[in-house]
C-alpha cells in the first residue's frame, strides 16, 4: 500500500520540479524576484506580507495558497498588493501548492512592472517543503510561540529554505524561549541558513527583511 | 496528473478507514479510552499531555506520531506515561498517521491497566484530519498565539473533531486574540464542537480537561 503511493509520488514530483524550474528561469527573464513562504499555520506569513505590503517600496503580488476561503488574500489586497488566491479545497483539499498551479496563476496576473512575486503557501510546515514552486528563495517562518524543537522535528522545511525568518519577537518577554538553542538547532538542520528576528507587529526587524528583498531585487 | 492522485489516496483511505473502525471496536472491549491529539506544530500538544502525565489519576499511554526525532516521545516518558514513537521518516516524511501503523504499535505496548490511550499526531492542521485513527474522541488544539480565522481556514480538523482546544490562554493579555471571534468560528464549521479553554503551564483550565477524560473512561 505506502510503495504503491510514494511511487505515484514520485512521479508528481519529476513533472512538479521540471515545471519548477522552467519558472524560475521564466521570471528571472522578467526581472521579478520570485520568494516562496512557508510555515505552520498562524506563524505570521499573512501579516509578514501586510507590513510589507504597506512598508517597502516596490511593486508587490502576491499568490495566495489556501485550502479555503479567500481571507488572507482579502488582507494582502487591503494592504495594497496585487493578490490572486489559490483555493486547493476543489483539489482534495491539498496541503500544498505545486508548480503547475502557480503557472496557470500567473497567466491570470499583469506582470508587468512588478519587482516581487511572493507565494504565501499553506500553512504547513510537511508537505509545502516537498514541492518546488519554482522560486528563487523559499524562506520558512518560525514563531517565537512554537517552540525550540521544530527545525529537528521538520527539518525538511528549514532544509530546503535558504532564510529562516522568526517572528513575533514582540512576545518574546512572555515566554520561556530559548532563542539561543532555537537558531542551534535552525543551524544544525541547515548551517547556512540566513536566519532573521522579527516582529511584524511592533515592526521590530523589519528593516533587515527589507534589506533582504532590496539586495536580491532582480530589476 | 492530478487525478491519478486522488485515485490512490481513496484506496488508502479506505483501507484506512476499516482498520480504524476495527480498532475502535478492539479498544472499547479492553476499556481503553482512546483519544487523538490534532493539531499545528507547537500548538501544545506535547506540553499538554505532560501536564496531564503529572497530575491526572490514571494509567495512560501514548503513541508519538512525528516525522523525525524522539524528543516528544522522551518528555513525555519523563512525566510519567508509558510511550511509543513512530517516525514516519522512513515512509516518506508522511505528515499524518494511519490506521495500520497504530496496530502495529499496539502489538508493541503492554495494554494491560491502560486506562487511557493517546495518540499525538503529527504537527499538522491539514492531512492528520483526513485519517481516521480509530480514537474514539478526535481532540483538535489550537493556541491563542495562532488568531481567530485558523477554523476557517482548516475546516476539516474542526470538523473532524469532537473537542476544541483553546491552549496557551496564559500568553491571552499579550495577544491581540478575539475570543469570542475565535469561538464562532469554531462553532460556525462544528456547531456540536465541545470547547475547552486551558493553559498547561500555569495549570488554569486542566480541570475542564480532566472531568472530559473521567466522564468519558470505558473502564
């Protein structure tokens, strides 16, 4: 029973990372800086985008990953970022997005003129990991309030990231953290992680995560 | 492509799905309480099931779901509660457990005395709700620090569970959290859902918790 679904697996897999890459080329051509969040539910992908949204200055979008409803994308939009939103719930309600559906997206979205493209993907810190959507940076968020032991318990995510950011340092004060063995253990799955501290909330950070977007801008 | 998919994932799931009314039925003869533990990483799980180790009157055990590692499985030996970790590492990384790999685990476990079985699925509010285990009660936690629309967003955790709970309601002062908001919503995708509200480290609530498991004991 669990070869026979690996092997289907696998098969998905080839086809999702030959379109992954044909992506990536296609939006380096355009000049857009392609960046791929990840992370468990409620860690702050949404509201990372929101303070970015109406913080930096360029022209943004955003594809929206959610199993259902539209109510991140709403927020992003609000904020002031072209939003299109991918609802997996029509698909089995699948836990993450893969490369096909981010190229059928884009077909629906004016290119034109804009610096970043950014996927929120669903909040899950397994299955997103296993699919390349084709961007540039996959960049994995960890909350302050999840705890020190994840990268060891999800390494794939923090494997196949290259910048992990932590957030919501503003509650730090009010929990038992210890940040020192969070970024060990970040570094021990993956020794060349960036690792950034934030809080989209107080705004705390901030500046290092749009100094991130401003040095890999591709336009 | 994606239909493929689905093909296999309905055979599983309905291998799955017989193996779990089996088992619900096996335990419920032996008078084990069987109870599945849902919910995103760092939502409380563990540390609810430590706190429950120390201070609830029972003979428990638990069986660890986690892709990596055995550090859940070891704090929970610590406080007291017989453990059995399965690592679906080897499996592929798989973000939810099955029915199968349960029974396999029980073979493993001494059962006698065991007033109450836990199973602590893997840190995932998506594919964990689309496996029946074979628990009599599915439990699904979700931690103030993760905002009011997290139900709405994975419904079918919600849907699939009995009880909700609201952990971490030491960390509420500090949060911008809607109480209120978050408990509509809960009950606008599970009407029937019972709600709990607790937090394991200041100890406040864990009565609520330790009535539902005495009220709902088979032996």
């Amino acid at each position: 029973m669990q070869e026979k679904e690996i092997k289907v697996m696998k098969k998905i897999l080839a086809t999702n990372d030959k379109m992954a890459m044909e992506l990536r080329e296609i939006l380096k051509k355009k000049g857009i800086l392609f960046i791929n969040l990840m992370s468990s539910p409620g860690s702050g992908k949404t509201s990372l985008l929101e303070s970015t949204a109406k913080n930096y200055n360029g022209k943004l979008a955003v594809i929206e990953g959610d199993i259902e409803t539209t109510l991140d994308a709403q927020r992003i939009a609000n904020a002031g970022m072209i939003s299109y939103q991918i609802n997996t719930g029509p698909f089995g309600g699948d836990c993450h997005l893969e490369s096909g559906w981010i190229k059928s997206a884009l077909e629906e979205i004016d290119l034109n003129d804009i610096d970043i493209l950014f996927v929120e993907n669903i909040g899950n810190l397994v299955c997103p990991a296993e699919f390349d959507v084709g961007a540039h940076f996959n960049v994995v968020l960890l909350s302050t309030t999840e705890g020190e032991d994840k990268p060891l318990k999800y390494p794939l995510a923090f494997q196949n990231s290259s910048v992990c950011i932590i957030t919501k340092t503003d509650l730090m004060s009010y929990l038992d953290l210890n940040l020192k063995q969070l970024k060990d253990n970040i570094k021990k799955v993956n020794p060349k992680m960036k690792i950034l501290e934030l809080s989209s909330k107080d705004g705390k950070g901030m500046e290092n995560w749009f100094k991130f977007l401003t040095e890999n801008k591709l336009s």
